[in-house]
C-alpha cells in the first residue's frame, strides 16, 4: 500500500476526521429544526419546491453544516430537503460563505 508513514499518516487523518465531525451528535430532522427555529421558518417551507431568498439561505445552512461538519451524506440531505444531489453541493457551497463564522456554527451544532 505504502510506506508506514504514508499509512500511519492517512489513519492518523482518518481519525482527526471522524472525531471532528463525531464531536456533535445532532442528527440531520434536528439540525433541520434549530435551523428552521433560528430563521423562524417551518419544515414544511423549507423543504418546499420555493426559492424564495429566506428559504435557500436556510436551505445553504443545512446542507453546510450536514455534509462538511457532521459528516451526512449528500444523497441524505438531499432526501430530506426534497432537492436534488446537485442541489446539495450548490447549497454547500453557499453555506460556507454565509457559514464562515465558527462561532455561529458552535451556537448550531452544540
């Protein structure tokens, strides 16, 4: 496979990334929900066919924090939105611009 420190240093990376995203143990209806909360917007919005600003930047948010910080697959995020695979990656990645803020992710997430 390698040498044994190319080997020790993906599984020291492997770990470094499981334990970061296994540091939060939301699961992907209740991120949904704070979100919903904090933009004060119900579930049944947000998961609606509507592209009203409000709803795709909590839509962004979501999928952000799902994909990158809690380690959700992409195709479970996108069943539970309703939206497609691309979707998702499109929202990811205007969730970590309006995301870049640590602190507003620590005040989701814990």
């Amino acid at each position: 496979m390698g040498s044994g420190d190319f080997v020790a240093n993906v599984i020291k990376n492997a770990h470094e990334t499981m334990d970061q995203t296994a540091k939060f143990d939301i699961s992907l209806d209740e991120l949904i929900s704070r979100i919903c909360a904090e933009h004060k917007i119900k579930v049944k919005d947000l998961i609606s066919k509507s592209r009203k600003r409000y709803l795709s930047k909590a839509r962004a948010e979501v999928c952000y924090l799902a994909v990158d910080k809690l380690g959700y697959r992409g195709d479970d995020v996108a069943r539970s939105l309703r939206i497609s695979g691309r979707g998702v990656s499109d929202c990811r990645q205007r969730g970590r611009k309006i995301l870049d803020n640590t602190k507003v992710i620590n005040e989701y997430l814990s």
